[in-house]
C-alpha cells in the first residue's frame, strides 16, 4: 500500500499534465514543426504562458516550503563547457524538426492514434537504451551529473539536493537577485505573448487559446509540485522501460525473469507519470467535446513522417535528453522557470538545431 499511493500521485499529475497538452494542442506534429519553420507561433505562445506560471509556482513553493527550487547542473561530458547540454540540446531540436514531437508529446500523439506517435516512442526507448549502454564510458563527472529530468530524477538526483546557490544559475550569471529576475521574465513572457498574439492570433486544432494553455500547463506544474515534489519531464520513462527490457534480456534465470517482470519493478514513478498522461488522452479522445481536435491532428499528420524517420526522430529526442539532462518539458518547461542556466543554454541548442533541420527537412 505504502508503494500504491505515491504512484497514485504521479498518475494524477500526469493526468493533469496530459490534460493540458492536449487542450492545448501543442501535442501535435504540425504544430511543433510549423513553430521550427516559424509558420505559425502556437508552440512558443503556450511555451511562454506556461514558463511564466512555472517560474511563480517554484517561487511559491519554495518559500511556503512545499519544495525547494530545484536547480539543474550542467550536463558535463568533459570536452568543453556545458558540452551535454549543447550537443543534447542539439540531439533533442533535430528529433523534434524530424518528428514534430518531444518525449512528453509523443506519449500523448500515441494515445489519440497519430500513426508515427508509437514509432517515435519505440526511437525513444532505443535511444534510452543507447544511453545506457555508452553511459558507462562517460567520465566520471558525467555519470554523476547525468540527472535527467524524467518526472522523478529531480526529486532524486544530488545535484537538485545540493544548494541552488552552488549550480549555475540564470541570476548569477547576469549578476542580480532571483526575485528581480523573476519580476523581469513575467513581464517578457506576458509581453512576448501578447506580441506574438498580435503576430499570429489563430490556433490550430486548440481546444483553448494559447494564454489559456499556457496557464493549464502552470496549474499542471502545480499539481505536479503538490502531489508527487518534482518537476514536469518525461524522458526518464523511455530509460525506466529500456531499462526494464535490458533487466529481463540479461537474465539467465527463469526466476529472476518473473521477478522483472514484476508490477512493483516496471511501474516506475516515471512510468506512472506517463500513464496518466497516456490514459488522459485516450480517454479525452473519445468525448464528443474533444474529439473533434483529436481527429483532425490524426487527418492533418498521418501522411507527413515516415516510420523510419519516426524511429530515428525519436532515438534522437531521448538520447539527447539523456546526454543534456532533460527533455523540452524538463528544461525549457521546468528548468528554464528555475532559471537554471544549464537549461537556458539546452533550450537554445535545441531550438537552434531544429530551426536548422526543419529548414533543411523543407
């Protein structure tokens, strides 16, 4: 029992957080590409709104005590300065032009039934898998700073355990206070926003604006903080489950194949997160309310993504998630509104790099 209900928690969150994406509509193909080609600017709209929320709900949280800002540490790979969450970075945008998904908006894609949805997801696994088996030979800094963002490893990992103070951050490094820096990205979120609405005012196949969307996604990361004490990411599913299926191929033992097998060793929190943000989608989907957006993303995208280029997309999402210590949701999401520098820094490479696919890719 003791086991159940923290797992009854992170389905909940993720829930909530499926719920969002999906109304949204920032789960779809289209729309993650067209943002990379610059067509449309629905992604960066809901992106920013949510930032800004999750930027107030750490703050909140942190001084009421519910959970201490967790700060991500730069992905370290020892070839130069912040090179995993560069080359990750870089890694995560490539899938992201080639796919029109990330690791968190795949799980969604494969519950409303976009055909290459479960093709990236299989790229992902395979590229957790990658992961861990090239993780060994990292230099020993990497293999103990390699915390990735996955829905559990910031509550888990030292470097969120350790003090903010000695991780560099998005404050230190332009040398002001974390409350002015906050007080500074709400208003360029809100003003950014209100441009871009300005810019480009439709929505495809959006449930809710994007202001609204944004904001679900900060009640998520709310909800998230309360019930489970970490931050929003996802790519530590696909390693959970690699991990799981390297379990099982190693044993020899009959015996110790059923116990990998076992509820208890395969649903991890990570993995619990994700069931809610699968089974939410799935089930929103089929109301005749929501169904329509569903529907119409799985006519819009069928026919754009190769299975091949799907599961070579989403080897590319995950591994580079793993190499810079976090996905899109856990960086630009949850780490960006820490203000972890590591995380300005992946996000910048990430949408560089899929800036510069998409336009090839076209």
């Amino acid at each position: 029992m003791s086991s159940i209900q923290p797992l009854g928690r992170e389905v909940a969150a993720g829930a909530v957080f499926g719920a969002a994406l999906y109304s949204a509509g920032v789960y779809h193909p289209s729309v993650i590409q067209s943002q990379l080609r610059f067509d449309s600017f629905q992604m960066l709209q809901v992106m920013l709104g949510a930032s800004a929320a999750s930027a107030l709900v750490f703050h909140i949280a942190d001084r009421s005590g519910v959970m201490a800002k967790q700060v991500r540490a730069p992905a370290a790979l020892g070839w130069f300065p912040y090179d995993g969450n560069i080359i990750g970075g870089a890694l995560i945008g490539a899938g992201m032009a080639l796919s029109g998904a990330c690791p968190g908006t795949v799980i969604v894609q494969a519950a409303v039934g976009i055909p290459t949805g479960p093709f990236v997801a299989l790229g992902g696994v395979l590229g957790a898998a990658a992961w861990l088996i090239i993780k060994p030979m990292m230099p020993a800094s990497r293999a103990n700073g390699a915390k990735c963002n996955a829905t559990v490893a910031s509550r888990a990992s030292p470097a969120s355990s350790s003090s903010p103070e000695k991780i560099p951050t998005v404050a230190s490094a332009l040398g002001t206070s974390e409350p002015r820096l906050l007080v500074f990205w709400e208003i360029m979120c809100v003003l950014a926003v209100g441009t871009l609405l300005k810019i480009w005012p439709g929505r495809s196949h959006a449930l809710i604006n994007p202001i609204a969307g944004g904001l679900f996604i900060g009640l998520a990361q709310a909800v998230t903080v309360y019930l489970a004490n970490h931050t929003i990411g996802a790519s530590k599913t696909y390693e959970d489950i690699a991990q799981g299926i390297l379990r099982i191929l190693r044993q020899s033992n009959p015996k110790e194949q059923k116990e990998s097998l076992g509820l208890q060793t395969l649903l991890t929190p990570s993995i619990a997160f994700a069931v809610g943000v699968f089974g939410i989608a799935f089930l929103l989907k089929d109301w005749k309310a929501f169904g329509v957006a569903a529907s119409n993303a799985v006519v819009d995208d069928a026919a754009i993504i190769s299975k091949p280029r799907a599961i070579l997309a989403g080897l590319s999402l995950v591994l580079g998630s793993r190499v810079a210590g976090g996905c899109t949701s856990g960086h630009c999401l949850s780490g960006l509104a820490n203000f972890s520098l590591s995380s300005a820094i992946t996000g910048a490479a990430m949408f560089a790099a899929g800036v510069a696919v998409a336009s090839i890719s076209m």
